[in-house]
C-alpha cells in the first residue's frame, strides 16, 4: 500500500515519459567534462549518477535541464529534442542544486505556499512539509532554520508540485537519517506513479532497479 507520503510526492498525478541521451559531450571552460555518453529513463525509472568531484554529475544535471549547452549529441523527451522547446522541457521538471532559494524572512509555510501557487498546488502545502517532517516547523520563519531543516523546506517543493521529471543533485546533503529515508519514501512514490528521478547521491535510498550511471573524469583532467 501507498503510504501518504509517497502519495504527497505526487498529487496523485500519473505521469509517462522517456528521457534519453544520445552520444552527449559537455564541455566547461573549455575543459572536456565527458563526451560519447548515453542513458535512457522510461517512466518510472530512476537513474543514479556517481564519479569523483569533477566528473560531471552537476553538469550533467544541468544539461538535462537545458540550463547549459551541448556540446555534442542530443537530448530527447519521448523522442524529440529537448531544444526545440526549453520552456515546455522545463515545465516539466524540478532541479535541485546546491544553490537554497529559501527566502528567510518567510516562515516554513510561506515559502513552500509561495512555491506551491507558482505550481498551480496551493493545497499541497501541509503533505508536502509532512512528507519531510517538517510540519512543526511551518510557522518559524525560515532565518532560524538548521541547515538540515533548510534543505528539507527546499525538497518539500518536489513533493508539494507534481512534475514528471526530478533531477536532484546530491540531495542528501547536510539531512539526517530520517530525512534520507523521507526523501527515499517520497522518491518511491514518485516512480510509482509513473515519475522519472535523475540523483547525484553516494548514498542507498532505497531505489529498487534503479540504473546506474559512473561518470569518471577524462584522461585530460586526470593529467591536469
């Protein structure tokens, strides 16, 4: 059975989609991060990303966003390319960086209500701080937050909006054991309704079959 934080995830919505990669390359700076790479996510799958520092995971992450360039290659949703509309590509996923966009002079709930409107959910808000253990919280304003509160307000938006296509970047970072098994709930009940998941993590959430995908760095920044 669904349990409702999984349901949270989600809305309820049933989601379909591929997401594939096609002989990409990225470069920064003029440095070649990877080249020749492939993956493919149908719905419901999940794919995780692992390398040493500097092999590509974020930028891989913001590739998939459309955020940054190609170098070569393509990336395609349900077989066409996600550079013939990047606005629609973009409506249809959640990014989680490294960056907070947590706005302090906000409370717990003012924050998420404020992202939860942008997304057409402003009755998802209670689930969503519920998913995260953080419903005790809603009324602090976000300034007095730990760092570990701080990053779960900022993963309450995945489960406060539903999108098809979640790309997180080492989101397991500065949260407890309990917050790392609520992330893990709240990814399941993603894939279980149909959602595709992208996650730079070291760590087990518990993804059952999900791919993985090693990144390591080129010859050319191992010789640097």
């Amino acid at each position: 059975m669904t349990d409702q934080t999984e349901v949270a995830a989600n809305g309820g919505r049933v989601f379909e989609g591929r997401f594939a990669a096609e002989q990409i390359a990225c470069v920064r700076g003029e440095r070649l991060v990877f080249r020749d790479l492939d993956f493919e996510l149908e719905t419901g799958g999940a794919l995780i990303l692992r390398g040493p520092n500097g092999s590509g995971k974020s930028s891989l992450l913001r590739l998939a966003t459309g955020l940054l360039p190609l170098e070569a290659g393509v990336l395609t949703w349900d077989g066409e390319n996600i550079g013939d509309d990047v606005a629609g590509h973009r409506a249809r996923l959640h990014y989680v960086s490294h960056q907070d966009p947590v706005k302090p002079a906000f409370t717990v709930q003012e924050n998420l209500a404020f992202w939860a409107a942008l997304g057409g959910q402003p009755d998802a808000v209670s689930g969503a701080l519920a998913a995260f253990g953080i419903a005790d919280l809603a009324d602090v304003p976000a300034r007095f937050l730990s760092a570990g509160q701080r990053r779960r307000l900022n993963l309450a938006r995945i489960a406060a909006v539903p999108t098809a296509l979640w790309l997180l970047d080492e989101p397991t970072v500065g949260l407890d054991d309990l917050a790392v098994e609520a992330l893990g709930r709240v990814i399941r009940g993603h894939r279980a309704r149909g959602g595709l998941v992208m996650v730079a993590t070291h760590l087990d959430l518990g993804l059952a079959d999900a791919k993985v995908l090693t990144l390591a760095r080129p010859p050319s920044a191992e010789a640097a």
